[in-house]
C-alpha cells in the first residue's frame, strides 16, 4: 500500500466534516489507492469509458477519496458511477472529461515516459495539485483548461462516492457506513 501523508487532519476527515456540514448535498446529479504499476482494468462492461480510461478514471477517483480504515473510490465503485452519468444526465460532460483523460496521460508520458495509474502516490498527487491550480503543460493543455478537469473529477468522485447506490457508485453503502448512517428506509428519510 503506497505511503500516505498522516500530517494533521486526513483527507477522509475532512470529507467527513465537508459532507456533514452540507447535509449530504454531494449525493449531487439525480438524488486506487495507487498501485504503482498498472492493474487490471475495473470490472465493465462500460457505457462511455474504454477499459483504459476507466483504469484511469479509478486512479484519479483514489487519489481524491483514498482508501484508509474506510473504503475508498475504489472499493466504492465511483468509476461505475462516473460511467453511468457519463451515459446519461451527465453526458455533455464525457467529451470534455474523455479529453481531460487523454491529456492527463499525455502529460505523464511526456514527463514521466508511464501512465498515471503507474506512477507512485506522490507522482499522482502532485499532478493533479498542478491540474488543480492550472498549472498543466500549456503545450499539452494549450486548447483546455485544466483545473476545469480536475473540478469535474472531484465532483463526480464526491458524487458518486457520497450520492445514493442507486446511481451507480457508493457500493455497499460505504460512505453511509463510513459516517455511521443508515440507508433511509425512504429516500431523504435519514434520522440524525
């Protein structure tokens, strides 16, 4: 398991304080930990993604929400969601987010001569900080922005790691474990 930061608050503390305090509001549209080498494709069949987009997609959505003493995108099944809206009521974003794919892996072979999902956790998470403040390869990313990417990956991970199974992601309740809730017996029906 790559070695992750333990300075002060974790990104999973954080998260837990964020979504408690917006009352669930990530649940959003409708209603890897880093391996250092390349892993099997997630399990599809996929709606928009190839398998090697989907790998990546993975890749990105650990780094956001990595896996600790609670399961993180992976175990959740955030790809699986980000795929299912990029099929639906997200579709209009799956060109632009299939672009911010290939140059992510543009980037990293230029600089790195591997893919995302083969570098290190360190590698990762300093890539996308960069894609985070802009500051992405202007010959790579000359017709894109960037930090544009990044926000649409980090919404569609908190969406599909904190919304309802329903839409794909959150496999096994787990961020509802994760924050002690129950699944609601009816929808919006959680007892606090």
């Amino acid at each position: 398991m790559a070695e992750q930061p333990r300075n002060g608050a974790s990104r999973r503390t954080c998260l837990k304080v964020i979504v408690a305090a917006a009352g669930g509001a990530a649940a959003g549209v409708g209603g890897a930990v880093a391996v250092g080498r390349l892993g099997r494709a997630p399990e599809g069949p996929w709606r928009v993604l190839t398998p090697e987009e989907a790998r990546l997609t993975e890749a990105i959505a650990e780094q956001i929400v990595p896996a600790d003493r609670d399961p993180g995108a992976r175990e959740a099944g955030v790809v699986h969601y980000i795929d299912r809206q990029l099929d639906g009521p997200l579709a209009r974003f799956a060109a632009p987010f299939r672009t911010g794919l290939r140059l992510l892996q543009q980037t990293c072979q230029t600089r790195h001569g591997k893919p995302f999902e083969a570098l290190g956790w360190p590698e990762q998470t300093r890539l996308l900080e960069e894609l985070e403040r802009n500051k992405a390869p202007k010959e790579i990313w000359a017709d894109a922005y960037a930090r544009d990417f990044f926000n649409l990956c980090r919404d569609f991970t908190m969406q599909g790691f904190y919304g309802s199974p329903r839409h794909g992601g959150n496999r096994n309740y787990a961020s509802y474990k994760m924050m002690g809730l129950e699944y609601p017996r009816l929808i919006g029906q959680n007892r606090y």
